[in-house]
C-alpha cells in the first residue's frame, strides 16, 4: 500500500482520490513500479495498528508518502517468515528509509522526529521530549500487558489505576503554553501520546472526563488537517488494534 496524506487532503476538497494499492506480504518480494520507487518510507509489520500506528501518525501529519508491507500473522507464527530470522531482534515493526533499515519502534520515532524536525530547539529541550516520550511507553507497557494478559482478569483493577497514571500527562499539557506534551512545537512524544489515548478512549470511554487539559490536547491533535485526514481514511478505520478482538 502507498499512502500519501496531501491525496487525502484534495479528496476532502473534493479533487483526486487517495491512492491505495494492494498490501503484498513482506514474507515476498515485490515486484518495481513507478508507486514502490515514490515511496521513500516502508513500514513492515503486521496488519494491526499496533507498534506503528503512531509512526503513520507522524509521517501523514508531516505530509510523507509511505508504503506499508503486511507480515501475515500466521506465517509469522509458524516461522515461515523470513524476516523473522534477519530482524535484529527478531520482532517487527522494520522501517526503512531507502536502503537504511531500522528496527524497534521507538528508534524509529526519534529517528523521524531528528529528521523531521521534531525534536526540540536545542540538547535539553530534546533531552525532555525523551523523558516525557520515556513516560508514554511506560503506560503504554502497562496497557499491553492489561490487554493481551489480563483483559478477563485485571480490567476492574486497571481501570481503577488509569486517573493516577493520566494525571502527570494532564500536568504536562496543563503547563504547556503551546498546548502540545513538551515544547513550543508538536514533538515525534506527541503522536506516540495521540495514539495511546485514544487506544484508552475506546476501552474507557470517559477516562478523560476528568482531564480537560488532556481532553483539549486530543481534539487539537486530531483537529490537524493532514492527521485528521489520515485518521478519517479507510486505511486507519479497517485496521485493527487486536488481531482478534473487536476492539
């Protein structure tokens, strides 16, 4: 799939359509084309939001064509993957920028931020925006481990813990003149932050009611042209956060 972010933007203007093009296994080699040369970003991961939504998140803001291959989860499963066996870590998301490979995901993210300019003015403003992006993967730890683990078992107890792992965030934002997580500018933390939130919303529907700040944060967010054309595309709607579940 080749996604550009500005076609989605004319389609909402009532111009051209996005340009979507059949996901092909990341377990084949595709074949060159005039769409697989234009994109200058792929991203290979399974077909879930998961790890990478927030990464799509940045490049349609930023306005950057991608192109997405799909890794069958059962392939995955059963070894017959190859790019299991060449990931550094053997897992995935891998991104890849021409021919420079990266993996892990949020190595990914500082990576985009450095190149797009989402990382701050100077060495201690970036040095914040690790810290903070570093408080955003600790909750999202924490709500992987509640949603694969203990979906049965522990949502009660999650639920009752979520306000006092949202607050610092409220407080963030709340001291935030610009109104984004860190900074004066949108920072690379703040789409890892978009996409958690959200993944929240839909399993606690009113988990915001109590942080206007965070509340305001999200509708700015989502309010951003390219971002909310991106978000309101069949490409973000028809991808699942679980494999399986319907959530």
């Amino acid at each position: 799939t080749l996604f550009r972010s500005d076609r989605l933007i004319q389609r909402a203007a009532g111009h051209s359509h996005p340009q979507f093009h059949t996901p092909h296994s990341a377990a084949r080699t595709s074949g060159t084309s005039q769409d697989t040369m234009a994109a200058q970003y792929t991203i290979t991961y399974f077909p879930v939001r998961g790890r990478t939504e927030y990464i799509r998140y940045l490049l349609a803001d930023q306005g950057c064509e991608w192109k997405e291959e799909v890794v069958p989860l059962n392939e995955w499963h059963e070894g017959k993957c190859e790019l299991r066996k060449t990931a550094v870590f053997g897992q995935v998301p891998r991104f890849t920028d021409g021919d420079f490979i990266l993996f892990q995901s949020n190595a990914i993210l500082r990576y985009l931020g450095r190149k797009h300019d989402l990382y701050g003015k100077n060495d201690k403003e970036a040095a914040l925006i690790d810290m903070v992006n570093d408080g955003v993967e600790d909750l999202r730890m924490k709500y992987l481990r509640f949603f694969f683990h203990e979906w049965e078992t522990g949502k009660e107890k999650y639920l009752e813990e979520l306000p006092n792992q949202l607050r610092p965030f409220e407080r963030l934002v709340s001291q935030n003149p610009s109104g984004f997580l860190m900074g004066s500018n949108i920072s690379f933390a703040d789409y890892s932050l978009l996409d958690l939130l959200q993944n929240h919303l839909i399993v606690a529907p009113d988990c915001l009611k109590d942080f206007p700040h965070l509340q305001a944060y999200k509708d700015k967010m989502e309010a951003r042209p390219k971002l909310k054309a991106y978000l309101e595309s069949e490409a973000h709607k028809n991808r699942p956060i679980h494999p399986t579940r319907k959530v």
